[in-house]
C-alpha cells in the first residue's frame, strides 16, 4: 500500500523517535510511506488561532504535493497535524469561498482528492487488528496500560471521522492485539493543554496533570499515545505538576514494534524522558 | 479571590441588552458558517468545555453574546486566549454549533482591530512560530522555545528540560528548509482590505 506521509516539524525535531518507530512499524506491515516532498509545517495551533486562510493554505500546498506525487491517501501520527490537514481538506470540499482563495495564493488546483488518515484509523480499519495480530511475536503480556487519544484523533467527529469521540477504543483493541491489557479510565479523550506547554504553562499543569492523575488511579502503568504534543505534555510535566509517579508515556508505534519483536533500541524507548525501561523489564520485554 | 474581581463573578453580570444589534450573528454565519440561531440554550457545550473553569465568558454565555451582538466584549474576553480547541463544546452540541471556530474568527478579528491579547505571552507564541513558518516554512521547537524565553524575558523558563533533552539527543536545531519558500510566503499575504501581514 502507497500512502503519502506528513511527518511534521516535531517528528523531525524533538519526537524522531515517533517517526523512526512509524517507519519500522510501517514497513513491517508492507505500507509503504513516502514523504510529501518539499512539506511545509501545518501551522499547528499558531495559524488557525490568528489566521484561518493562513491555516487552510499550510495544509493544502502540503495535500496539493500529494495529489502530485499520484498519492490518494495521505497520513500522518500527529494527532495535531492530522487534524489540520483533515480540516483543511474539509474547508476545501465545502467552503467554495476560501478553496478560490487559497488556489490564487498557491497558484495550484485545490487538492480535493487525498483522503487523510490517522496512522492509528489505518492500521486498524485498512491493515485490520487480524493482520497486525499475525505479526505478533512478542505479546505485551501483563502490561496494564491506559490508552490516551486525547481531543484531535476523533473531534471534531464531523471533520475527524473516526471512532467514538468521547469514547474511542480503537486504540484499546489494538493494544489487547498485542497482548496488553487496557484499563478503563475517564480521560482518555480530555484536553492535555495542547499547545500551551510554553505560552500559558499552567493550563498543562492543570489539564495535564488531571491525565496523568486519572490513568494511575485506574492502575495505570503507563500511558500509550498517539501524538507528539501529549506526549510532551505528559511526560515532560510530571516533576513541574509535582506528581512523583514516573509514569511512562509511551508512542503506541513503539509498543507495536516491541510485539513485532525489535529491540527497544531501534524504537526510540530510550529517548522518553520517564524511562518505561525499568516496567519493560520487569515483564520481561526488554 | 476577592468575589467582586473574580472572572467567575463576570458570569452573573447582567447582559446589556440596550444594545442588541443582530449583525454579527449574520457575520457569523457568512465568514464561519455557523448559524447562531439554532443554538437550542441547552448549555451542554459549556458542561463539556474543558476550560470552562478558568473562563470569563463560558461557550454557552459565548454563543448568547453573538446572538445580542456584545462584540466589545467578546473581542476583549480572556476565553479567546485560553480555549484550548479541545471541541468538546462542538461534538457534544446537539446544534452542532462550531464555538472553536467562533473563537478563531473572534481572535482573528480582535488581532486585526489591534486589540490586545489578555494573555500576551499565548499571542507571542503564535507569532514567533508563524515567524519561522515564514522564514523557513518549518519549525525548529528548540529555536522557538529560546526564542521565546528570550522575548518573554522569562530566560530560564524550562531550562532545567534543557540538559535531559540534550543527552537524549532531542535537540535538533536545524530544520530542513521548505525549497518553495515563495509559495508558501503567498499565503501570508494580507487580504484585500487589510493592512499590514494578516498573521
Ligand atoms: S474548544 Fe474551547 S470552548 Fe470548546 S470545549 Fe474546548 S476549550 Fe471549551
Ligand atoms: S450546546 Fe449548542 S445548542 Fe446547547 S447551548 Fe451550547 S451552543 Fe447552544
């Protein structure tokens, strides 16, 4: 399967450890990603915050290389860059008004064609949890683990199109294929204070903190993500929101890597900032 | 909190409805395609609002706002600076009524009217990062982040992050540059009738 692939400034900075466990875990299941070439950053929360044209247009000359590049599908694990790419290319199905703007910038045709998916809604609605389940050599077993999707993966439900919006278990049912287990907690798609982290730290530590709080009173031993930004918030906060539980936060490629059986090493493991090395072993998968 | 300056108070304030004007409802609906009038005032978008406890104008007190045209207020309000675009408010309204959308068209209006954000440091952000998307087209997280400590003058602020991610070999400062800079600098172009970069 030929899917476009947006990685995304994060991927390509603070997160490559997402990036290179995709690429493992992809190819591993014959999907073959290929880069937008040239891509452009998304914008993130920054444009659609202070210039909705601005915000439309990122995603479209990024979806206008795809539909170059003869690619009908396009995917990304952002959970923040998924959303603006899909809501992009819902303003340009729908919005006859902004579509003739942002082609009179871009000077292209707008890209109606691509569809975007999650890597997350393409593994388990395209490649199918049977498939994956096939490849599975190292199950998870004994991993309890709280699945987190937080608000962009399924919301808004009109643009995102996946999945329940407030209570999704894609996620879950993959992570059972693998052999964990998951616990049913009450966060798993509230707010991680997205794009504060710098600007306004508090709304994280807050909203954060209630994450983190409520997938260790489920019993929790570490938290699987689908999205740089939460992983961020949620791992790199825990000394500031004063919670002393070391919680690993964990990209939910790098788990299906592990059960597809390569090292922890070749997925980035060590690169989360609370160790998940020391749960791993103890159950012994690394 | 002293009650008479608390922002919940602001919620039990009396709308002025000496002034009502129905304009921007209509705006609303022209420039977000949302239509205010089938808001049902049931209030679910505010039970579900993840910031609703820290907001001066809550998503339901929002959406009245619109319908009796108090712009003033809605373009000084602090809810535009903390709506974290969670969109709870939107998926649980039974009118489908787009709030985070009202938020960025409000926000984008109160910038280009020159307003003030309530919380600079969150407009800062935005800017600096759209600064480098118009340099390069991409972001350099460590470069922004410095970048803004040093125009925040908040020098330290998560500098005890740094040295971690160093040894983890997460800081990479120098992101790839997009080649077609042109094309993506055209989108920055101010709409006709604006002044200056509409960003
Ligand atoms: S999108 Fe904004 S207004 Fe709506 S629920 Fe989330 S924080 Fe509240
Ligand atoms: S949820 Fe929708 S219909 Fe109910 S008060 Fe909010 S905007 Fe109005």
């Amino acid at each position: 399967m030929n899917v476009a692939y947006f990685p995304g400034c994060s991927l390509h900075s603070m997160s490559r450890e997402y990036d290179v466990s995709t690429r493992l875990v992809c190819q591993h299941l014959d999907i073959n990603l290929r880069e937008i070439e040239d891509w452009n950053c998304c914008g993130a929360t920054a444009a659609h915050s202070v210039n909705h044209t601005l915000a439309v247009g990122l995603s479209a000359r990024n979806l206008s290389i795809a539909e170059e590049m003869n690619l009908d599908k396009v995917t990304a694990v952002c959970a923040g860059c998924f959303s603006r790419l899909k809501a992009a290319s819902h303003e340009l199905r729908n919005n006859p008004h902004i579509k003739a703007e942002v082609e009179q910038m871009l000077k292209v045709t707008a890209p109606v064609k691509p569809e975007v998916e999650h890597l997350l809604q393409l593994l388990v609605e395209e490649i199918g949890l049977e498939a994956i389940r096939e490849k599975v050599v190292k199950p998870l077993k004994g991993l309890r683990l709280a699945a987190y999707y937080g608000c962009l993966l399924t919301r808004p439900r009109q643009i995102a199109q996946f999945d329940d919006p407030e209570q999704p278990v894609s996620l879950d049912n993959l992570l059972k294929t693998l052999g964990a287990e998951t616990v049913t907690w009450g966060h798993k798609a509230e707010c991680c204070g997205g794009g504060y982290a710098a600007s306004d730290t508090d709304i994280v530590l807050d909203l954060g903190g209630q994450v983190l709080k409520s997938a260790r009173q489920a019993g929790a031993e570490a938290i699987v993500v689908a999205c740089p930004m939460c992983q961020g918030n949620l791992d790199m906060r825990q000394k500031a929101m004063e919670l002393d539980f070391r919680l690993p936060i964990i990209y939910f490629t790098q788990l299906i890597g592990l059960a597809f059986g390569y090292k922890s090493g070749q997925l980035g493991i060590n690169k989360l900032f609370n160790s998940p090395m020391p749960l791993l072993k103890s159950k012994g998968l690394a | 909190m002293n009650a008479t300056t608390s922002p919940v108070n602001q919620y039990f304030k009396a709308l002025q409805l000496d002034e009502t004007d129905s304009s921007l409802s209509q705006e609303i609906l022209e420039n977000c395609g949302v239509d205010i009038e089938r808001c049902l005032e049931c209030g679910k978008c505010s039970g579900g609002c993840s910031n609703t406890h820290i907001f001066d104008f809550t998503p339901r007190k929002i959406v009245q706002m619109i319908k009796i045209g108090d712009e003033k207020r809605l373009l000084h309000m602090d809810s535009l600076w903390c709506c974290v675009a969670c969109h709870l408010c939107v998926d649980r309204c039974p009118s489908g009524i787009d709030i985070p959308r009202i938020m960025d068209y409000l926000r984008e209006k109160a910038i280009t009217k020159g307003i003030p954000a309530t919380r600079p440091t969150v407009e800062l952000f935005h800017n600096l990062m759209l600064d480098q998307v118009h340099k390069k087209g991409r972001v350099s997280e460590l470069y922004l982040i410095l970048n803004y400590n040093l125009k925040s003058r908040q020098y330290l602020k998560n500098a005890e992050l740094g040295p971690q991610m160093f040894f983890k070999g997460k800081l990479n400062p120098i992101p790839a540059r997009v080649k077609k800079m042109d094309q993506v600098r055209r989108l920055f172009r101010p709409k006709p009738g604006q002044k200056g970069e509409a960003r």
